[in-house]
C-alpha cells in the first residue's frame, strides 16, 4: 500500500507501508549483506556500509532496513534495493554459468543427472531473470 503525501501544490507517492513490502525489502537487503560479505568479507557492519554506499543510500537507513527496524520504506530506497538485488543475482548466475564452461572444460563430467540439474536450474534462473526485465 502507497502512503500518499502532499508536496507543495502535488500529490506523489512517497513511501511504502505494506508491511509484507517492508519485509520482502529486509529479505532483499539481508541477502544483499550476505553476497557482499561473501565477495568481500568482513563483518556485517562493514557490508551494510559497503552495500548502502554502492546503492547510495545512507548506512545507518540500510542498516535499520537490514534489521527491519522501519515501517515505512521510501519507493526509491525500495527500487535502488529492488535493481541490486536483482543485479546481484544476475552477476551470479553468470558466474554460475562460467564456472560450469570451466569444470566441463577440464573434466568429463562424473555425473550426467548433475549436469543436466544444473542446466535445468540455470534455464530456470534465465527465464525468471527474463520476466522480471520485462516488467511481469
């Protein structure tokens, strides 16, 4: 649910209350958290500080996110968690991808029901990416 605020002579949509939103966004951020700590290292501070500078957003805003100490989050701050998360998971898949060119490259697989679930996947990870690009 939007929260609808006047500005000056306007009327915009400035912030999401629905909590569900609220908790889908902490989800977002703490797997943002988690990524970044495993690319990176470091505690969680130190990945909080780092995910909320890449996505321009004030630390101490992304870390009350984080451990969902808000009620509201503004729909752009919702948006620039939304567009990470997703790139994210897109940058994964593609190293996913790149990982398996190298193991089949050096090695016959042992296993062709392996193979074949981890191109299922990726077809699945592919195909869902391809739909939220396209706005569904």
């Amino acid at each position: 649910m939007d929260v609808v605020r006047p500005k000056s002579r306007l009327i915009i949509t400035s912030e999401s209350s629905d909590m569900s939103a609220v908790a889908a966004l902490t989800s977002f951020s703490r797997s943002l958290v988690r990524r970044d700590q495993m690319r990176a290292g470091g505690s969680a501070e130190s990945a909080i500080k780092r995910v909320a500078d890449r996505i321009k957003i004030s630390r101490g805003t992304f870390a009350n996110i984080v451990r969902q100490k808000v009620k509201s989050v503004c729909i752009s701050v919702g948006s620039r968690i939304i567009a990470a998360s997703i790139s994210d998971i897109e940058n994964e898949r593609k190293q996913l991808e790149h990982e398996r060119e190298l193991i089949l490259s050096v090695a016959a697989p042992t296993n062709a029901d392996d193979v074949a679930e981890v191109e299922a996947h990726l077809e699945a990870a592919r195909a869902v990416l391809a739909r939220m690009r396209a706005g569904r």
